[in-house]
C-alpha cells in the first residue's frame, strides 16, 4: 500500500531482486498488487499496470496475499488499513512512524490475537536496525537511556549552522532545496516527527505505551548562528536530540536542542545521518549510526522485515510474540528534570547588570558555571552575555528566567538551551 518514495524502492527490489530475495527466503516471494491514489502517474522505475490498484478491497480480502507492506503515511486510513489487513489474518510491515507512535498497542495486539507479525523496523532511523535490535538482541538489558539523532532534516539545519555559521531560515531553504526538508517543514523543525520516533524507542525499552504527547518537545526555530559560535567557544556542538530516560520508576522523553560536548560521538553525527545511543545494564553504550531517510535505506528496513516474515511463515507459520507494552511507569515532567543549561541575553550594557542576574539565579537556586559577555552594540547600549548553570532543576530554572526576563536591564531572553553530558 504506497508507491511513493519508499513504496516505489521497495516494488523496485521485490521486481527487479525476486530471485535474490526468494533465495533467501527459501520460497518465492511476489508482489501481488499496489495501492495508490493515483494509477496514471508517471513512476520510476515504470511498474506494470495490472500490479496498480486504487481499490484497497484487491489486497485486504485477496485470499492469496499473506503480507501487507503499508508505506503510505499519515494515520487514516493508513491505521484502519492496518487493523484490517491484522484482522484478516495477513502480516504487516509498516514504515509509519505516526500509526505506530499513536496506535502501536493496539495494533500489536490485533497481530498476536491473529497470530500474525507486525514489523516496523522502518519507522526509526531509515536503514538503522535500532527497531528489532530493542525488540531482539538487546531484550536482556535494562535500558538506562536512549538518545539519539533520529531527525535527519533538523539535524542537516544544524549542521550548516554549526559549520558556516548560517541562519536558520537559509539553512531550511538550502534543505528544501536539496530535497532534505518537505515544503511544508513543520513536523521536523518542531520536533513532532522526532518525538513518533522517540516514542516508539521509548516504548519498546520501557515496555509501555509512551504516547507522543508524553514527550516533552522544544523545536530548533530559535536558534541562531551566534548560538552556534558560542557553543563552540564553551567546548560544544548543538544538536537536537531525542532522550529518553527511566529514573525511580518515572520515565523521562524529550526532543529538544542540546548541547552536546564537541568530543562527544553523537556531536561528530552531521547532515542528514542519524544515530541512536543506547545504554544497557549489560550491554553498556550501543551506538548506532547511519542514514535515517530515503529510498534506499529505507527499502532495506522494509524488505528485511519482509524477509524476516517470509522465513517465519517458512518454519512453522507461528509468528513471534510481539512486544508487551504493558508496563505501568509514570511520566516524569521536564519540571523535575536536572540538567545543566546555556542561556543567551541580551542586555542594558552598564555596570551592575550580571549582578542583579546572578542574585535572581542564586534565589533559585541555580550556580553559575561561566559567564561570556559578547557582542557590545554602543548604537543600542546593550550587550549579550552568555551564561552556563551548574547542574539545576528545570522548574527552577524556568522560574528564575521569568524574573529575569521581567528585569529593567534585560532587554532580551534569547535561548535558554540544556547542556547533555
Ligand atoms: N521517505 C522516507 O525517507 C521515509 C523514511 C522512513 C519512513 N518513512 C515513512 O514511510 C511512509 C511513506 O513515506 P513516503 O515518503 O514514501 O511517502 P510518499 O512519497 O508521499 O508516498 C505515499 C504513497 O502512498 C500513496 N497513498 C497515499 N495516500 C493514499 C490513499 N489514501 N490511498 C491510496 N494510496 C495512497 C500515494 O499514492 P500516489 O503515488 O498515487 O499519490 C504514494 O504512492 C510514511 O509513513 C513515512 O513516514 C519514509
């Protein structure tokens, strides 16, 4: 179901590798029918126009399909698609990370009270096995934390910002131009496809249902290039990062701007690559890196599932048991989160100024690490200064940044951003 940019890599490789992937397999694998919208578009490569169909009925009650491949997007009727296809009888793979973020429980117990698979390698990091190795190989493990690179648009952005000191809205419009940013970039800059990402990972290392609303989410609009240089300065990259973490029985998941220590190796993971770090009580860090989009990466996802299925049927036709989300953890709200934070203002450029910051910010609580005063304006008499805490909770911190904001001499809260060490 979908012949876009997945669909069409993955009916190239089932029509044009059918015998490698049979080979494989051990029996013949053939690709019966494709859903689309519209049957007259051109498509590359050509697909025979028997295999097209736009009614969904061809494949949901066609008895001699026994695997749907829904790479359509978007939840309806993508999830309804699904139910059906599970109900049936037939196995899934998706790549959709947004049905599988909002309605991954249910469907996952449609497929084990129909005895079916539901695979979803490809809805995280593209070509990264992060997916089955968290469902698999890394089942022994009690997760401590999962942070990654896992936007490849945002992470494209920041990385012109960092290396040429490029704002943010030519730094989009350069994406856009290479392909790498949609038209309409939203869900990437604000984090939302991030955060369907997140919480798949997350619910799979915590065994239960992270919704995507359970993610706290800060987008990157806010950046600047100055944002850039100063982190450098104080020994920095800055990288949106998604993390989740489990503490005292409360889970923590939240996709924001971070700063990241420049020896750090998810600070080394530019342009449009991802990486997932993974911390085990037994495996210790597993990194995982890679291209997270695109045809290619993303068709081997799909096909290794599809091939993953193909074998099970082969053996016994009993499919794995899927994965128990049915844990009961809290949510941890970032209000209790500690972290150490990077705050850029802009000032009234006297004496007396850091001072009355400083005793705001110690009333909270919060210790100073550094202090950086850039860029001098005499037209405005303000300048910026750049101010790093010591580690401090964030409830605090948010507070003591609303008094600063409301102080005469404070002409500007520009970022407030977290410190990840
Ligand atoms: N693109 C990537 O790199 C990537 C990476 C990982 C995961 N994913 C996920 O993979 C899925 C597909 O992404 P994509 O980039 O391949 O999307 P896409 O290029 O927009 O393709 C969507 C395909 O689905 C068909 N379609 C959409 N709605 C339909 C409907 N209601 N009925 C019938 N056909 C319908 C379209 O048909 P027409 O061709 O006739 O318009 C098109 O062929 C999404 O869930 C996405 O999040 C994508």
């Amino acid at each position: 179901m979908g012949l876009g940019v997945v669909g069409g890599g993955v009916a190239a490789a089932l029509l044009g590798q059918q015998d490698e992937i049979s080979r494989k397999i051990g029996r013949p694998m053939i690709l019966k029918k494709i859903l689309v919208r519209d049957p007259d578009k051109l498509r590359e490569p050509p697909i025979p126009a028997d295999l097209l169909t736009t009614n969904p009925e061809d494949i949901l009650t066609n008895q001699s399909i026994h695997v749907v491949v829904e790479v359509m997007g978007g939840t309806q009727p993508a999830a309804g698609y699904l139910e059906d296809a599970l109900s049936a009888g037939k196995h899934v793979v998706t790549a959709n990370k947004e049905v599988m973020a909002k309605h991954g429980p249910e469907l996952m117990s449609l497929a084990q009270d129909n005895d079916v698979n539901l695979l979803f390698e490809a809805s995280v990091g593209g070509g990264i096995p992060i997916v089955g190795c968290l469902m698999n190989e890394l089942l022994a493990n009690e997760v401590h934390s999962i942070r990654g690179i896992i936007n490849g648009t945002t992470n494209y952005i920041l990385t012109r910002m960092a290396n040429h000191f490029t704002e943010f809205h030519q730094a989009l419009a350069e994406a856009q131009e290479r392909g790498y940013a949609e038209a309409d970039p939203t869900n990437d800059i604000d984090g939302m496809d991030a955060a369907y990402k997140l919480a798949i990972l997350a619910s799979l290392a915590y065994h239960q249902h992270i919704q995507p609303g359970d993610v706290y989410r800060q987008g990157i609009g806010s950046l600047e290039a100055k944002d850039f240089r100063y982190a450098k300065e104080l020994g920095y990259a800055i990288k949106s990062l998604a993390i989740a973490t489990r503490e005292n029985g409360a889970i923590l998941a939240r996709v924001h701007p971070s700063l990241v220590p420049l020896d750090h190796m998810l600070a080394k993971v530019d342009g449009v690559y991802n990486a997932v770090e993974v911390e085990g009580d037994l495996c210790g860090r597993v990194l995982f890196h890679g291209l997270g989009a695109g045809r290619e990466p993303t068709t081997s996802a799909v096909v290794g599932d599809l091939i993953e299925i193909s074998r099970k049927i082969g053996a016994d036709g009993r499919p794995t048991p899927m994965a128990q989300l049915d844990g009961a953890d809290s949510i941890r709200p970032i209000d209790d989160m500690v972290s150490r934070y990077y705050l850029r203002l802009t000032v009234a450029d006297h004496a007396g100024v850091l001072a009355e910051i400083a005793r705001i910010l110690g009333d909270g609580n919060i210790s100073i690490a550094s202090v950086l005063q850039k860029d001098t304006d005499p037209a405005t008499k303000t300048a910026e200064i750049v101010i790093t805490t010591h580690p401090a909770r964030e409830a605090s911190v948010q507070e003591s940044l609303r008094l600063v904001a409301g102080l005469e001499v404070v002409r500007e809260v520009n970022n407030l951003l977290r410190i990840e060490e």
